[in-house]
C-alpha cells in the first residue's frame, strides 16, 4: 500500500469485529510505532496491549472516550524517570506526549495497511487504569489505541482543501498582531531598537545562537549543553578564519569541530575525544 493512501484511508474506528487480532500483528504495530522519531532520541515509551477480557473490560468502564468493544486495547506509557533523567523539563512537560503522539501516527498508519481499525482514546480514567493493569509509578499514561478489525463505516470528518489552511513564510497581513519586547533598557515607546546588520553576519549569528541557546538550555536534556557550546565554537572558528585568512590552523580546528559536533548524542565518546584532542592544541598557544 502507498503511504499516501494508508493516510487517507485512516479514519477513526469506533465499531469493531469481535475477531480477535493475531500478537504478531500487534509485534508490527509496535514495530511500526516506535520508528517515530522521539525529541533528544529519548524513546522513553512503552506500548502495553490489553487483549485479556476481563481487564478490557474494566478500562473500558473507566474510559469514556473508548467505544465500539475493540478486541484490543493499547496504552502507550512514558518512562518518565528515563524522561527526567535524560530528556529534561521539554520531556516532561511535552516532549514526551509529543513523542507518543508521533508513535500512535505511526502505528495507526501501519494498522491501515494491516486492515485494522483504530481510534486514539485521551478520554480515560489515569488512576483507574493504573490501578486495573497495575502500571507502575514511573510510567505516565499518555493514551490508549483502541484496535481491531473495523466493522461498519466509519465517520469521515471532512477536511477543508489543503490551501484553506497553508501560508507560506507569512500568515495572512489581518491575523498578524503586533509583538512587544519587554526589556527596560529599551525605550517603552513604538520606537524599538533595530539591529542594521544582518543575521548572516558571523557576529551577530553567533551573538543570536548564544543567546537563543541560553533561553533553550535550562528546559532540555543537560547533553545539549556540550552541543550548544561546541556549535557556537564553532561559529567563533568562523569568526577566527574570517579574521586571519592566512591561518590554516583554524580552518583545521573548524573542520575537526563539524565533523564530529554531532556526536555528542550518538558517540558521546568519539565527541568527547574530539574536545580532549583540541583542548591540547589550544592549550599549546596559553
Ligand atoms: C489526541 C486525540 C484524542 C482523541 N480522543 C478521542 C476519544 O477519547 N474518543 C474518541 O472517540 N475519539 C477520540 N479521538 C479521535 C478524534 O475524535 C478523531 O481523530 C477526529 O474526530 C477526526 O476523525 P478521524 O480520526 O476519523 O479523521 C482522539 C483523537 C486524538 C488525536
């Protein structure tokens, strides 16, 4: 199946055949779902099928949202001490939603090309169904998946043509709304200061990377830090070359620093091999 017909052929399943859905397929869908990608590649989540009858049962009850008696119930989890220790305060707060979010796509995509039938379900009862599949504490519920075999036809919300909906570089002149900065140094009235030079100026790009940085840092995982310093060093080498064309050195060191800057999450060793191996150069012009 193309993919663009597996996107326009997923529609919300609220009515299910009993016909019970085979594990490997279920092995699939969670195949399928955790390819999504997952903000600081945290792949904090987890994905429990509920197929017993019994305990569907019992979320059922407690979930609202959930119709048409599907053969399975999915609930996707955060590992949210693995979200704290490695993904920061983003992760917590939505990166990790986000991240499952992204997943249920996935998965809900894959179960179309399956010939299975979904619904995303955020009406549910968090304690109750923590309590009924005894989920430990350090797993956030972010939803349930409602799968099966769909029976019936689904409702279809419309959607408006693609166009209605897309600006390109600028919204439309009437929905923009004038913006202020609140900084005292800066004169209250409509005269705000504006910087003449360009953002393509090496200077000032680095100046607006510091500082964008340093607005971002506090809320994302502590290994950006390490990336976020090594990339504005990397502008700085930019500077350096600029400013002594003649010196192949820093060319060197800018090089050595792009080729390896990216690391820092996959091969936290090769990076960190990389800083230790320019410290010594530079310590050689103290
Ligand atoms: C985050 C999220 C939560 C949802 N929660 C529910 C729910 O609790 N119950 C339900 O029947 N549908 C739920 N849905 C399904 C939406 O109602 C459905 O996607 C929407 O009406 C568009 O229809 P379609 O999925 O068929 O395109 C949810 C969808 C999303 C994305």
């Amino acid at each position: 199946m193309e993919l663009y017909d597996a996107i326009k052929n997923r529609h919300s399943i609220r009515s299910f055949s009993p016909e019970p859905v085979p594990e490997d397929l279920l092995l699939q869908l969670a195949d399928a779902a955790q390819q999504a990608p997952t903000a600081s590649n945290l792949q904090a989540w987890k994905f429990l099928f509920v197929t017993d009858p019994d305990l569907k049962e019992k979320v059922d009850l407690v979930s609202p949202g959930l119709s048409g008696k599907p053969p399975v119930i999915l609930v996707i989890c955060s590992d949210m001490e693995k979200a704290s220790r490695k993904g920061g305060r983003n992760s917590e707060v939505y990166g990790c939603l986000m991240d499952a979010s992204m997943a249920a796509e996935n998965l809900m995509l894959r179960a179309v090309e399956l010939g299975l039938g979904t619904c995303a379900i955020k009406s549910f009862n968090e304690t109750a169904v923590r309590k009924i599949l005894e989920i430990p504490q350090k797993y956030r519920i972010e939803m349930l998946i409602s799968i099966g075999y769909p029976e019936g036809n689904p409702r279809c919300p419309k959607r408006p043509p693609a166009d209605e909906i897309t600006f390109f570089n600028h919204f439309p002149q009437d929905d923009v709304q004038p913006q202020s900065i609140a900084c005292n140094d800066f004169p209250a009235s409509d005269s705000k200061p504006v910087i003449k030079r360009k953002s393509t100026d090496p200077e000032l790009e680095l100046f607006i990377y510091l500082i964008t940085s340093a607005k971002a840092l506090p809320d994302e995982p502590v290994s950006y830090g390490p990336i976020r310093l090594t990339e504005a060093a990397s502008k700085l080498c930019r500077i350096l070359c600029g400013k002594y064309p003649e010196s192949e050195e820093y060319q060197a060191l800018r090089s050595c620093i792009d080729k390896d800057k990216g690391k820092a999450l996959t091969e936290p060793e090769a990076f960190s091999q990389m800083l230790k191996h320019i410290s010594e150069i530079l310590v050689e012009c103290l």
